[in-house]
C-alpha cells in the first residue's frame, strides 16, 4: 500500500521564463501526448498543462506566460504572479536562452529572491556554442545552490535529465541560496524584518510599498540621489551583469556595449592585472602630487601663523612658561602636524570613493577570482581588502557579508596587513627623507603589506580554518559616474573621522607624551624624564631591528593607537629637545603670506598632477631644524625602513584590535595581536640586516 501511496504523489512544477526562450518546446518534450492547451482563467492568455509520469510521481507541468520580470503589471505578469505567490509550486523550472543569458537572468534573480526550489534549464545550448558561447553550467550551480541542465527543446536533449532534476530537488526540499543585496540597501532591508522567515522578495515588496517603510525609503533615496524601486532594479542588473560574468566566456566579441567592451579589457587575466597596477600607481601618484602643495602650506599655516599666534595670545594672558611650552609642543608640535596630512588622506579618500561606485572595484574582486580560489577564497573576499587601503576598521565591519565564517575568519585576517592612509603617512614621511625613490619605497611597502597577507591567509587555511571552499556570486555593477554629493558625503564623513581622532586621541596620545617628557618636575634633558626611561627599556627589544634611539621606541607606545600618532609624538618629543629661537611676529604679514602660499599651493598642485613623474617625491634641502631635518640626522636609512615594515606588519591599530574582537571574539584578535607582532618583529629584523649591506 505504501508503494502504491507513493506512485500517486504529484509533483507541481511550473515553467518559467522570457518570452520565446523554448518553454513550450520543452514541455512538449517532457509532456508528449499528454499536453493540454487551453486558457488561464478569467482570461484570454494561453495555458498550456501537462502531466508526465516519472520515478512514481505524477509531475504536474504549467506553462507560464512569458514574462522578462514578476512585476504584476501586465497580464502575463500577473498571472505568471498569482501562480508563484498564490498557487505555490513544488518546484519551479525557469528556463532561460543561453545565447541572451544576461537579459533573462534579471527574471532568475527576482525567482530566486522568493526562495522557490528551482531548477534552471539552459535551453538552446546549440545556438549560444555557435556564437562562440560557453556557459560554465557546475559553477552556476555552485554559485546559485540550484540544479542547472543544459537543454535543447529541438530536439528534447537533456529532457529526462531535467526531470531527474526536479524529482531530486523536490525529495531533498533543495532551495536555492538567499539573496543578499550590498549594502546600504540591505541595511534598509533587514530593518524590516518581523518573523526571521521572511523572503528577499517580501522584505523589498513591504519596502517598495508598505506605508511603515516610507521612512525607510525616504532614507535610502537620499543617501543615494535617486528611487528606491531605481536602486532594487540597478542591484538586480548588477547582481545579473555578475553572475553572467562569472559563468559565461565568449570567443569572440559580438556586442560593442560599453561595459562589455570595458570588460573584455579590464577583466582579462593579464591586461587586467596591468590596469589594476597602473590605476593603482595613478591613484596614489596623483593623491601624492595634488597634495603635496597643501601639506607644505598647512604645515606652514600652522607653525608660522597658528603657533606664534596662540603663543603670543598666551602670553598677553599672563600663562606660565609650561603652559606656552604644552601648546607650541603637544598641540602645535603634535596635533597641529597630524593635521598637515589632511590634504593627502582627502584626496586620497576622493580617488578611492570614485573607484568603487564607478563600478571599477567589483570588477577587480572579479580579476581576482581565480587567483583567491588558491587560496580558498572567492574573487569577492577582495572588496574588504580593497577597502582596507581606506581604513581597516570599516573594511573588518564589511566583512559581515561573507556568509561563511570560515572565510570571514580568513579574510580578518588578512585586511590589517593592507595599507590604511594612516601608515601611508608615516611612509611618505620617511621615505622622502631617507630614499632617493621614495615612491618605489612605499610601492615596495604596499606589495610586502599584501604579501603577508596572502602568506597569513594560507597559513591559517592549511592549520587552523581548514575548509571547502564557500561560492559567492559577484556582481558588476554598470559603469557610471559617482556624482559629486555621494562622493563628498563619503570623503567628509572619513574626514570627520580622522579630525574627531586628532582632536580626541591624537590630543591625549600627545598630552601624554608631553606629560611623561616632562616629569620628573624641573627634568632638563628629556632622555632622563619618564618616557626616556619607558624609551630606554623598550630598547633591548627593538634593538636587534634597528631601532635603537628612546625617541623612536617611546613613539610606538601610542602609534598602537592610532597609526598617525608616531608623528605627532615624535614631533612633541623632537620639540622638547629643539631650542627655539625668538622670532618677531606680525599678524598682518603672517596672513598676507599664507594667502599667496595657497594660491601658490593651488597652482602647483595642478601642474603636479599634469606632470607624467611623480613630483612630490622629489626630496629637497631644508633649512633650518624642522622634525625631517632632526630625524635625518638621527637616524640611519636602515633603521627607518626596519621602523616603517614593523608599522606595516604589527597589528594596524587599536581600533582595529576592537572591531576584531567585537566581530569575532577575543580568542583570535588576541592571537592576531600577538602573531602580528611576532610577524613584525621578524620582517623588520629581516629588512634591518639586509638593508644594511647596501644602504648607506
């Protein structure tokens, strides 16, 4: 009896896809003689039903109306709606036209949204292989969590195959992966979330239309300049665009799309690679050039009008000695020299905004596929590590879109070895004051940063997070052109960052080093105050790296921070050793100077950027005793490149330590910590030894 029970169960399956894609054909293959036509009810729309019986189901087949999208405008649409949401199938069978895949998965990704069990069939495999088209069928499936089976209706080639399919998915209650959407959409999205059961495609129906949303979508449009029900459509084609990428190889051009176009050149696996290395040069090379101007005139704002000013302000008040000395050497000397690289990380931060919604950094996560497989990561693992060139903190907190913690585990691990603005600061500093080629110096520091990175991530993939590899879709966002609101909102609000850190962390960091320099009270010679003693201490440990002098190990205390502390505290240090000569001060020249120095900045950091050599890179002869010409004097070219691979290699900062430990506990941000350091210590010992037989 129970045998008889099971040959009678019946399987609903509908058919679903494009207009003209081979439905039809396929279901006369797989129904034969038991196809029957007639009309959708209440309507004139052709159905087409029919039943076949495979492995003791009765599988029950419907032909939808052809659609492109489930939006329920048209009639079609509408009833090809009515049936998924209402009737509910079993198991859905969306068929798609190999040769035009990228239109018809637009309708794929809104099927999979509903979290229906699917089977895709890939129909007229034989036209799409004579345009020169092969569609990698095991990596679609990987990447979707569906079965695909390439499919001819002509001649009925992969028919019982399909069948095979639908029975399998039906039995194992196989549902595809979710669809996550990139932020900030899917912020908005999960706002909405009630019963944690809910689908993709109901949290964007309740978002596009539900009146509680409204807030929501208001938020969302105005953070991004355009439509809600805009935004879903363009993730959907950019999720699309992806997938079809990833899956899908031409021998040969047969659009002059401009993306395709793009593409063809920009993903290649070695012209690709190119452009990445030489949009990469260009992107510091101009953030270097077009800044360089402004850092030399805030620098001089600061000490040459800032710091008389505030001096002679103090003592027409009648301040003490100490107090006057704090503000020239802990704010001025400190802070006041942080600030000067606000011109650099703004640029920087400007070129690294346009990249990412031009649509360029998606397409590197994909050039980059093959290589992060080797690793047992996926092309996409790249776009935190991308963003770790902006900050580490954020490109950590991106890493919660990575599904498996296997992998979001593995590329933690690799982002604070990537290079943030703020280490970028220390380089440029030292490598213009100790190298003739400064720019191949911090070139040379970014690639070590990525190749302990990817050593970090193959240790811990063959020791402690050994795995499968986990399959991610990645999408290609259209290339356009962020507008100018976007990219300014994104470039204050990292802005607003590193000012709220200078004035807050930075100004504590530096009070106490000031603080430590001067106690015992009435200490003369700052080597024999507190932090010459912490200096001294530290020393044996660093010594075998270099770095020898109390000055430089007292820095690395606060440097762990926040990176850009190191300056601001060797500057307050270097100021409490410097003696100060008197100079007069006239505010009205002070100010006349510093509005021609910024015209002049202006004007120099145009030609810069026209100039084809990197111009701000060009060392030139100081006079006087400013902090590059006191550590110049100090330190040798080794010990400064032995100091700048151990500020690449231990641990970034400690925010970065915290979001680590929020994100994935205190076992492994300790552990980092401590490997970082090990790490560090090691290269820099390396790069010490090794520098000193051919650097002078």
């Amino acid at each position: 009896m129970v045998e008889v029970k099971e040959r009678l169960k019946t399987i609903r399956v509908a058919l679903a896809g494009n207009p003209n894609v081979g439905k039809t054909s396929l279901l006369n293959h797989m129904a034969g003689s038991n196809l029957k036509v007639g009309n959708w009810a209440g309507v004139t729309v052709e159905k087409r039903e029919g039943r076949v019986s495979y492995k003791g189901y009765e599988i029950e087949l419907v032909d939808l109306p052809g659609i492109y999208t489930l939006e329920p405008v048209s009639e079609d649409e509408q009833i090809a709606y009515a049936y998924l949401t209402q009737e509910k199938p079993d198991v859905v069978i969306n068929v798609v036209e190999t040769s035009n895949m990228e239109r018809d998965l637009l309708l794929t990704i809104e099927l999979l949204e509903r979290q229906i069990p699917m089977v895709i069939a890939l129909n007229m495999v034989d036209e799409a292989q004579k345009l020169g088209i092969e569609v990698d069928d095991r990596r679609l499936a990987e990447l979707l969590g569906v079965s695909v089976v390439k499919t001819n209706g002509r001649t009925g080639l992969g028919v019982k195959e399909l069948l095979e399919k639908v029975v399998e998915v039906y039995e194992k209650g196989i549902k595809p992966k979710e669809i996550t959407y990139p932020e900030p959409l899917n912020a908005y999205l999960l706002k909405l979330i009630r019963t944690g059961k809910e689908t993709t495609a109901e949290l964007i129906e309740k978002f596009l239309k539900d009146e509680e949303a409204r807030s929501l979508r208001h938020s969302l449009e105005k953070e991004l300049g355009k439509k809600a029900y805009d935004v879903i459509n363009e993730e959907r084609f950019a999720l699309a665009h992806g997938l079809y990428s990833e899956v899908v190889r031409r021998r040969t051009l047969t659009s002059k799309d401009i993306t395709e176009a793009l593409d063809k050149l920009l993903l290649h696996p070695y012209v690709g690679f190119l452009v990445f290395i030489g949009v990469m040069f260009l992107t510091f090379k101009i953030a270097f050039d077009f800044s360089s101007p402004f850092i030399d005139w805030v620098d001089g704002f600061m000490n040459n009008l800032v710091a008389p000013l505030l001096d002679g302000l103090l003592a027409k008040a009648g301040a003490g000695e100490l107090l006057r000395s704090f503000f020239a050497e802990a704010f001025v000397g400190g802070v006041g020299f942080v600030l000067t690289f606000v011109p650099l990380l703004a640029t920087l931060f400007v070129l690294i905004t346009f990249l990412e919604f031009s649509g360029y950094l998606p397409r590197v996560a994909f050039l980059m596929d093959r290589f992060m497989h080797r690793l047992g990561l996926h092309g996409k693992s790249v776009i935190p590590l991308i963003l770790g060139l902006g900050c580490n903190v954020p490109a950590i907190m991106a890493t919660r879109t990575i599904e498996s913690k296997r992998d979001k585990l593995l590329v933690i691990g690799m982002i604070p070895f990537m290079s943030c603005p703020a280490r970028l600061i220390v380089f440029s500093f030292f490598a213009v004051i100790f190298f003739k080629n400064p720019a191949l110096v911090i070139v040379s520091l970014y690639l070590l940063g990525v190749a302990v990175a990817l050593f970090t991530a193959f240790l811990l993939k063959n020791t402690a997070l050994k795995g499968s590899l986990s399959h991610f879709i990645m999408e290609l966002p259209p290339y356009r052109l962020p507008t100018f609101k976007l990219t300014a909102r994104i470039v204050w609000a990292h802005l607003r960052a590193f000012l709220y850190r200078a004035g807050t962390l930075i100004f504590a960091a530096n009070m106490g080093i000031w603080l430590l320099l001067n106690l015992p009270p009435g200490v003369e010679n700052p080597k024999d105050s507190l932090a010459g003693k912490v200096g001294q201490a530290m020393a044996p440990i660093f010594k075998p790296i270099g770095i020898e002098d109390w000055r430089m190990t007292t820095s690395l205390i606060p440097a762990f921070l926040a990176r850009e502390i190191v300056l601001g505290s060797m500057a307050t240090i270097y100021a409490v050793e410097e003696k100060k000569e008197e100079k007069t001060f006239e505010l009205s020249s002070a100010l006349k100077e510093q509005a021609l120095g910024l015209g002049s900045a202006f004007k120099d950091a145009l030609l810069n950027v026209l100039n084809p050599l990197p111009k701000a890179f060009e060392v030139e002869e100081e006079e006087g005793q400013s902090l590059k010409s006191l550590i110049a004097n100090s330190v040798s070219p080794a010990t400064a490149l032995s100091f700048m691979v151990f500020l690449l290699v231990y641990t970034s900062c400690l925010g970065t330590v915290g979001v680590m430990w929020k994100e994935v506990g205190p076992k492994f941000a300790l552990g980092f910590l401590a490997y970082s350091f090990i790490m560090g210590w090691f290269l820099a010992f390396l790069v010490y030894n090794l520098s000193k037989l051919w650097i002078t």
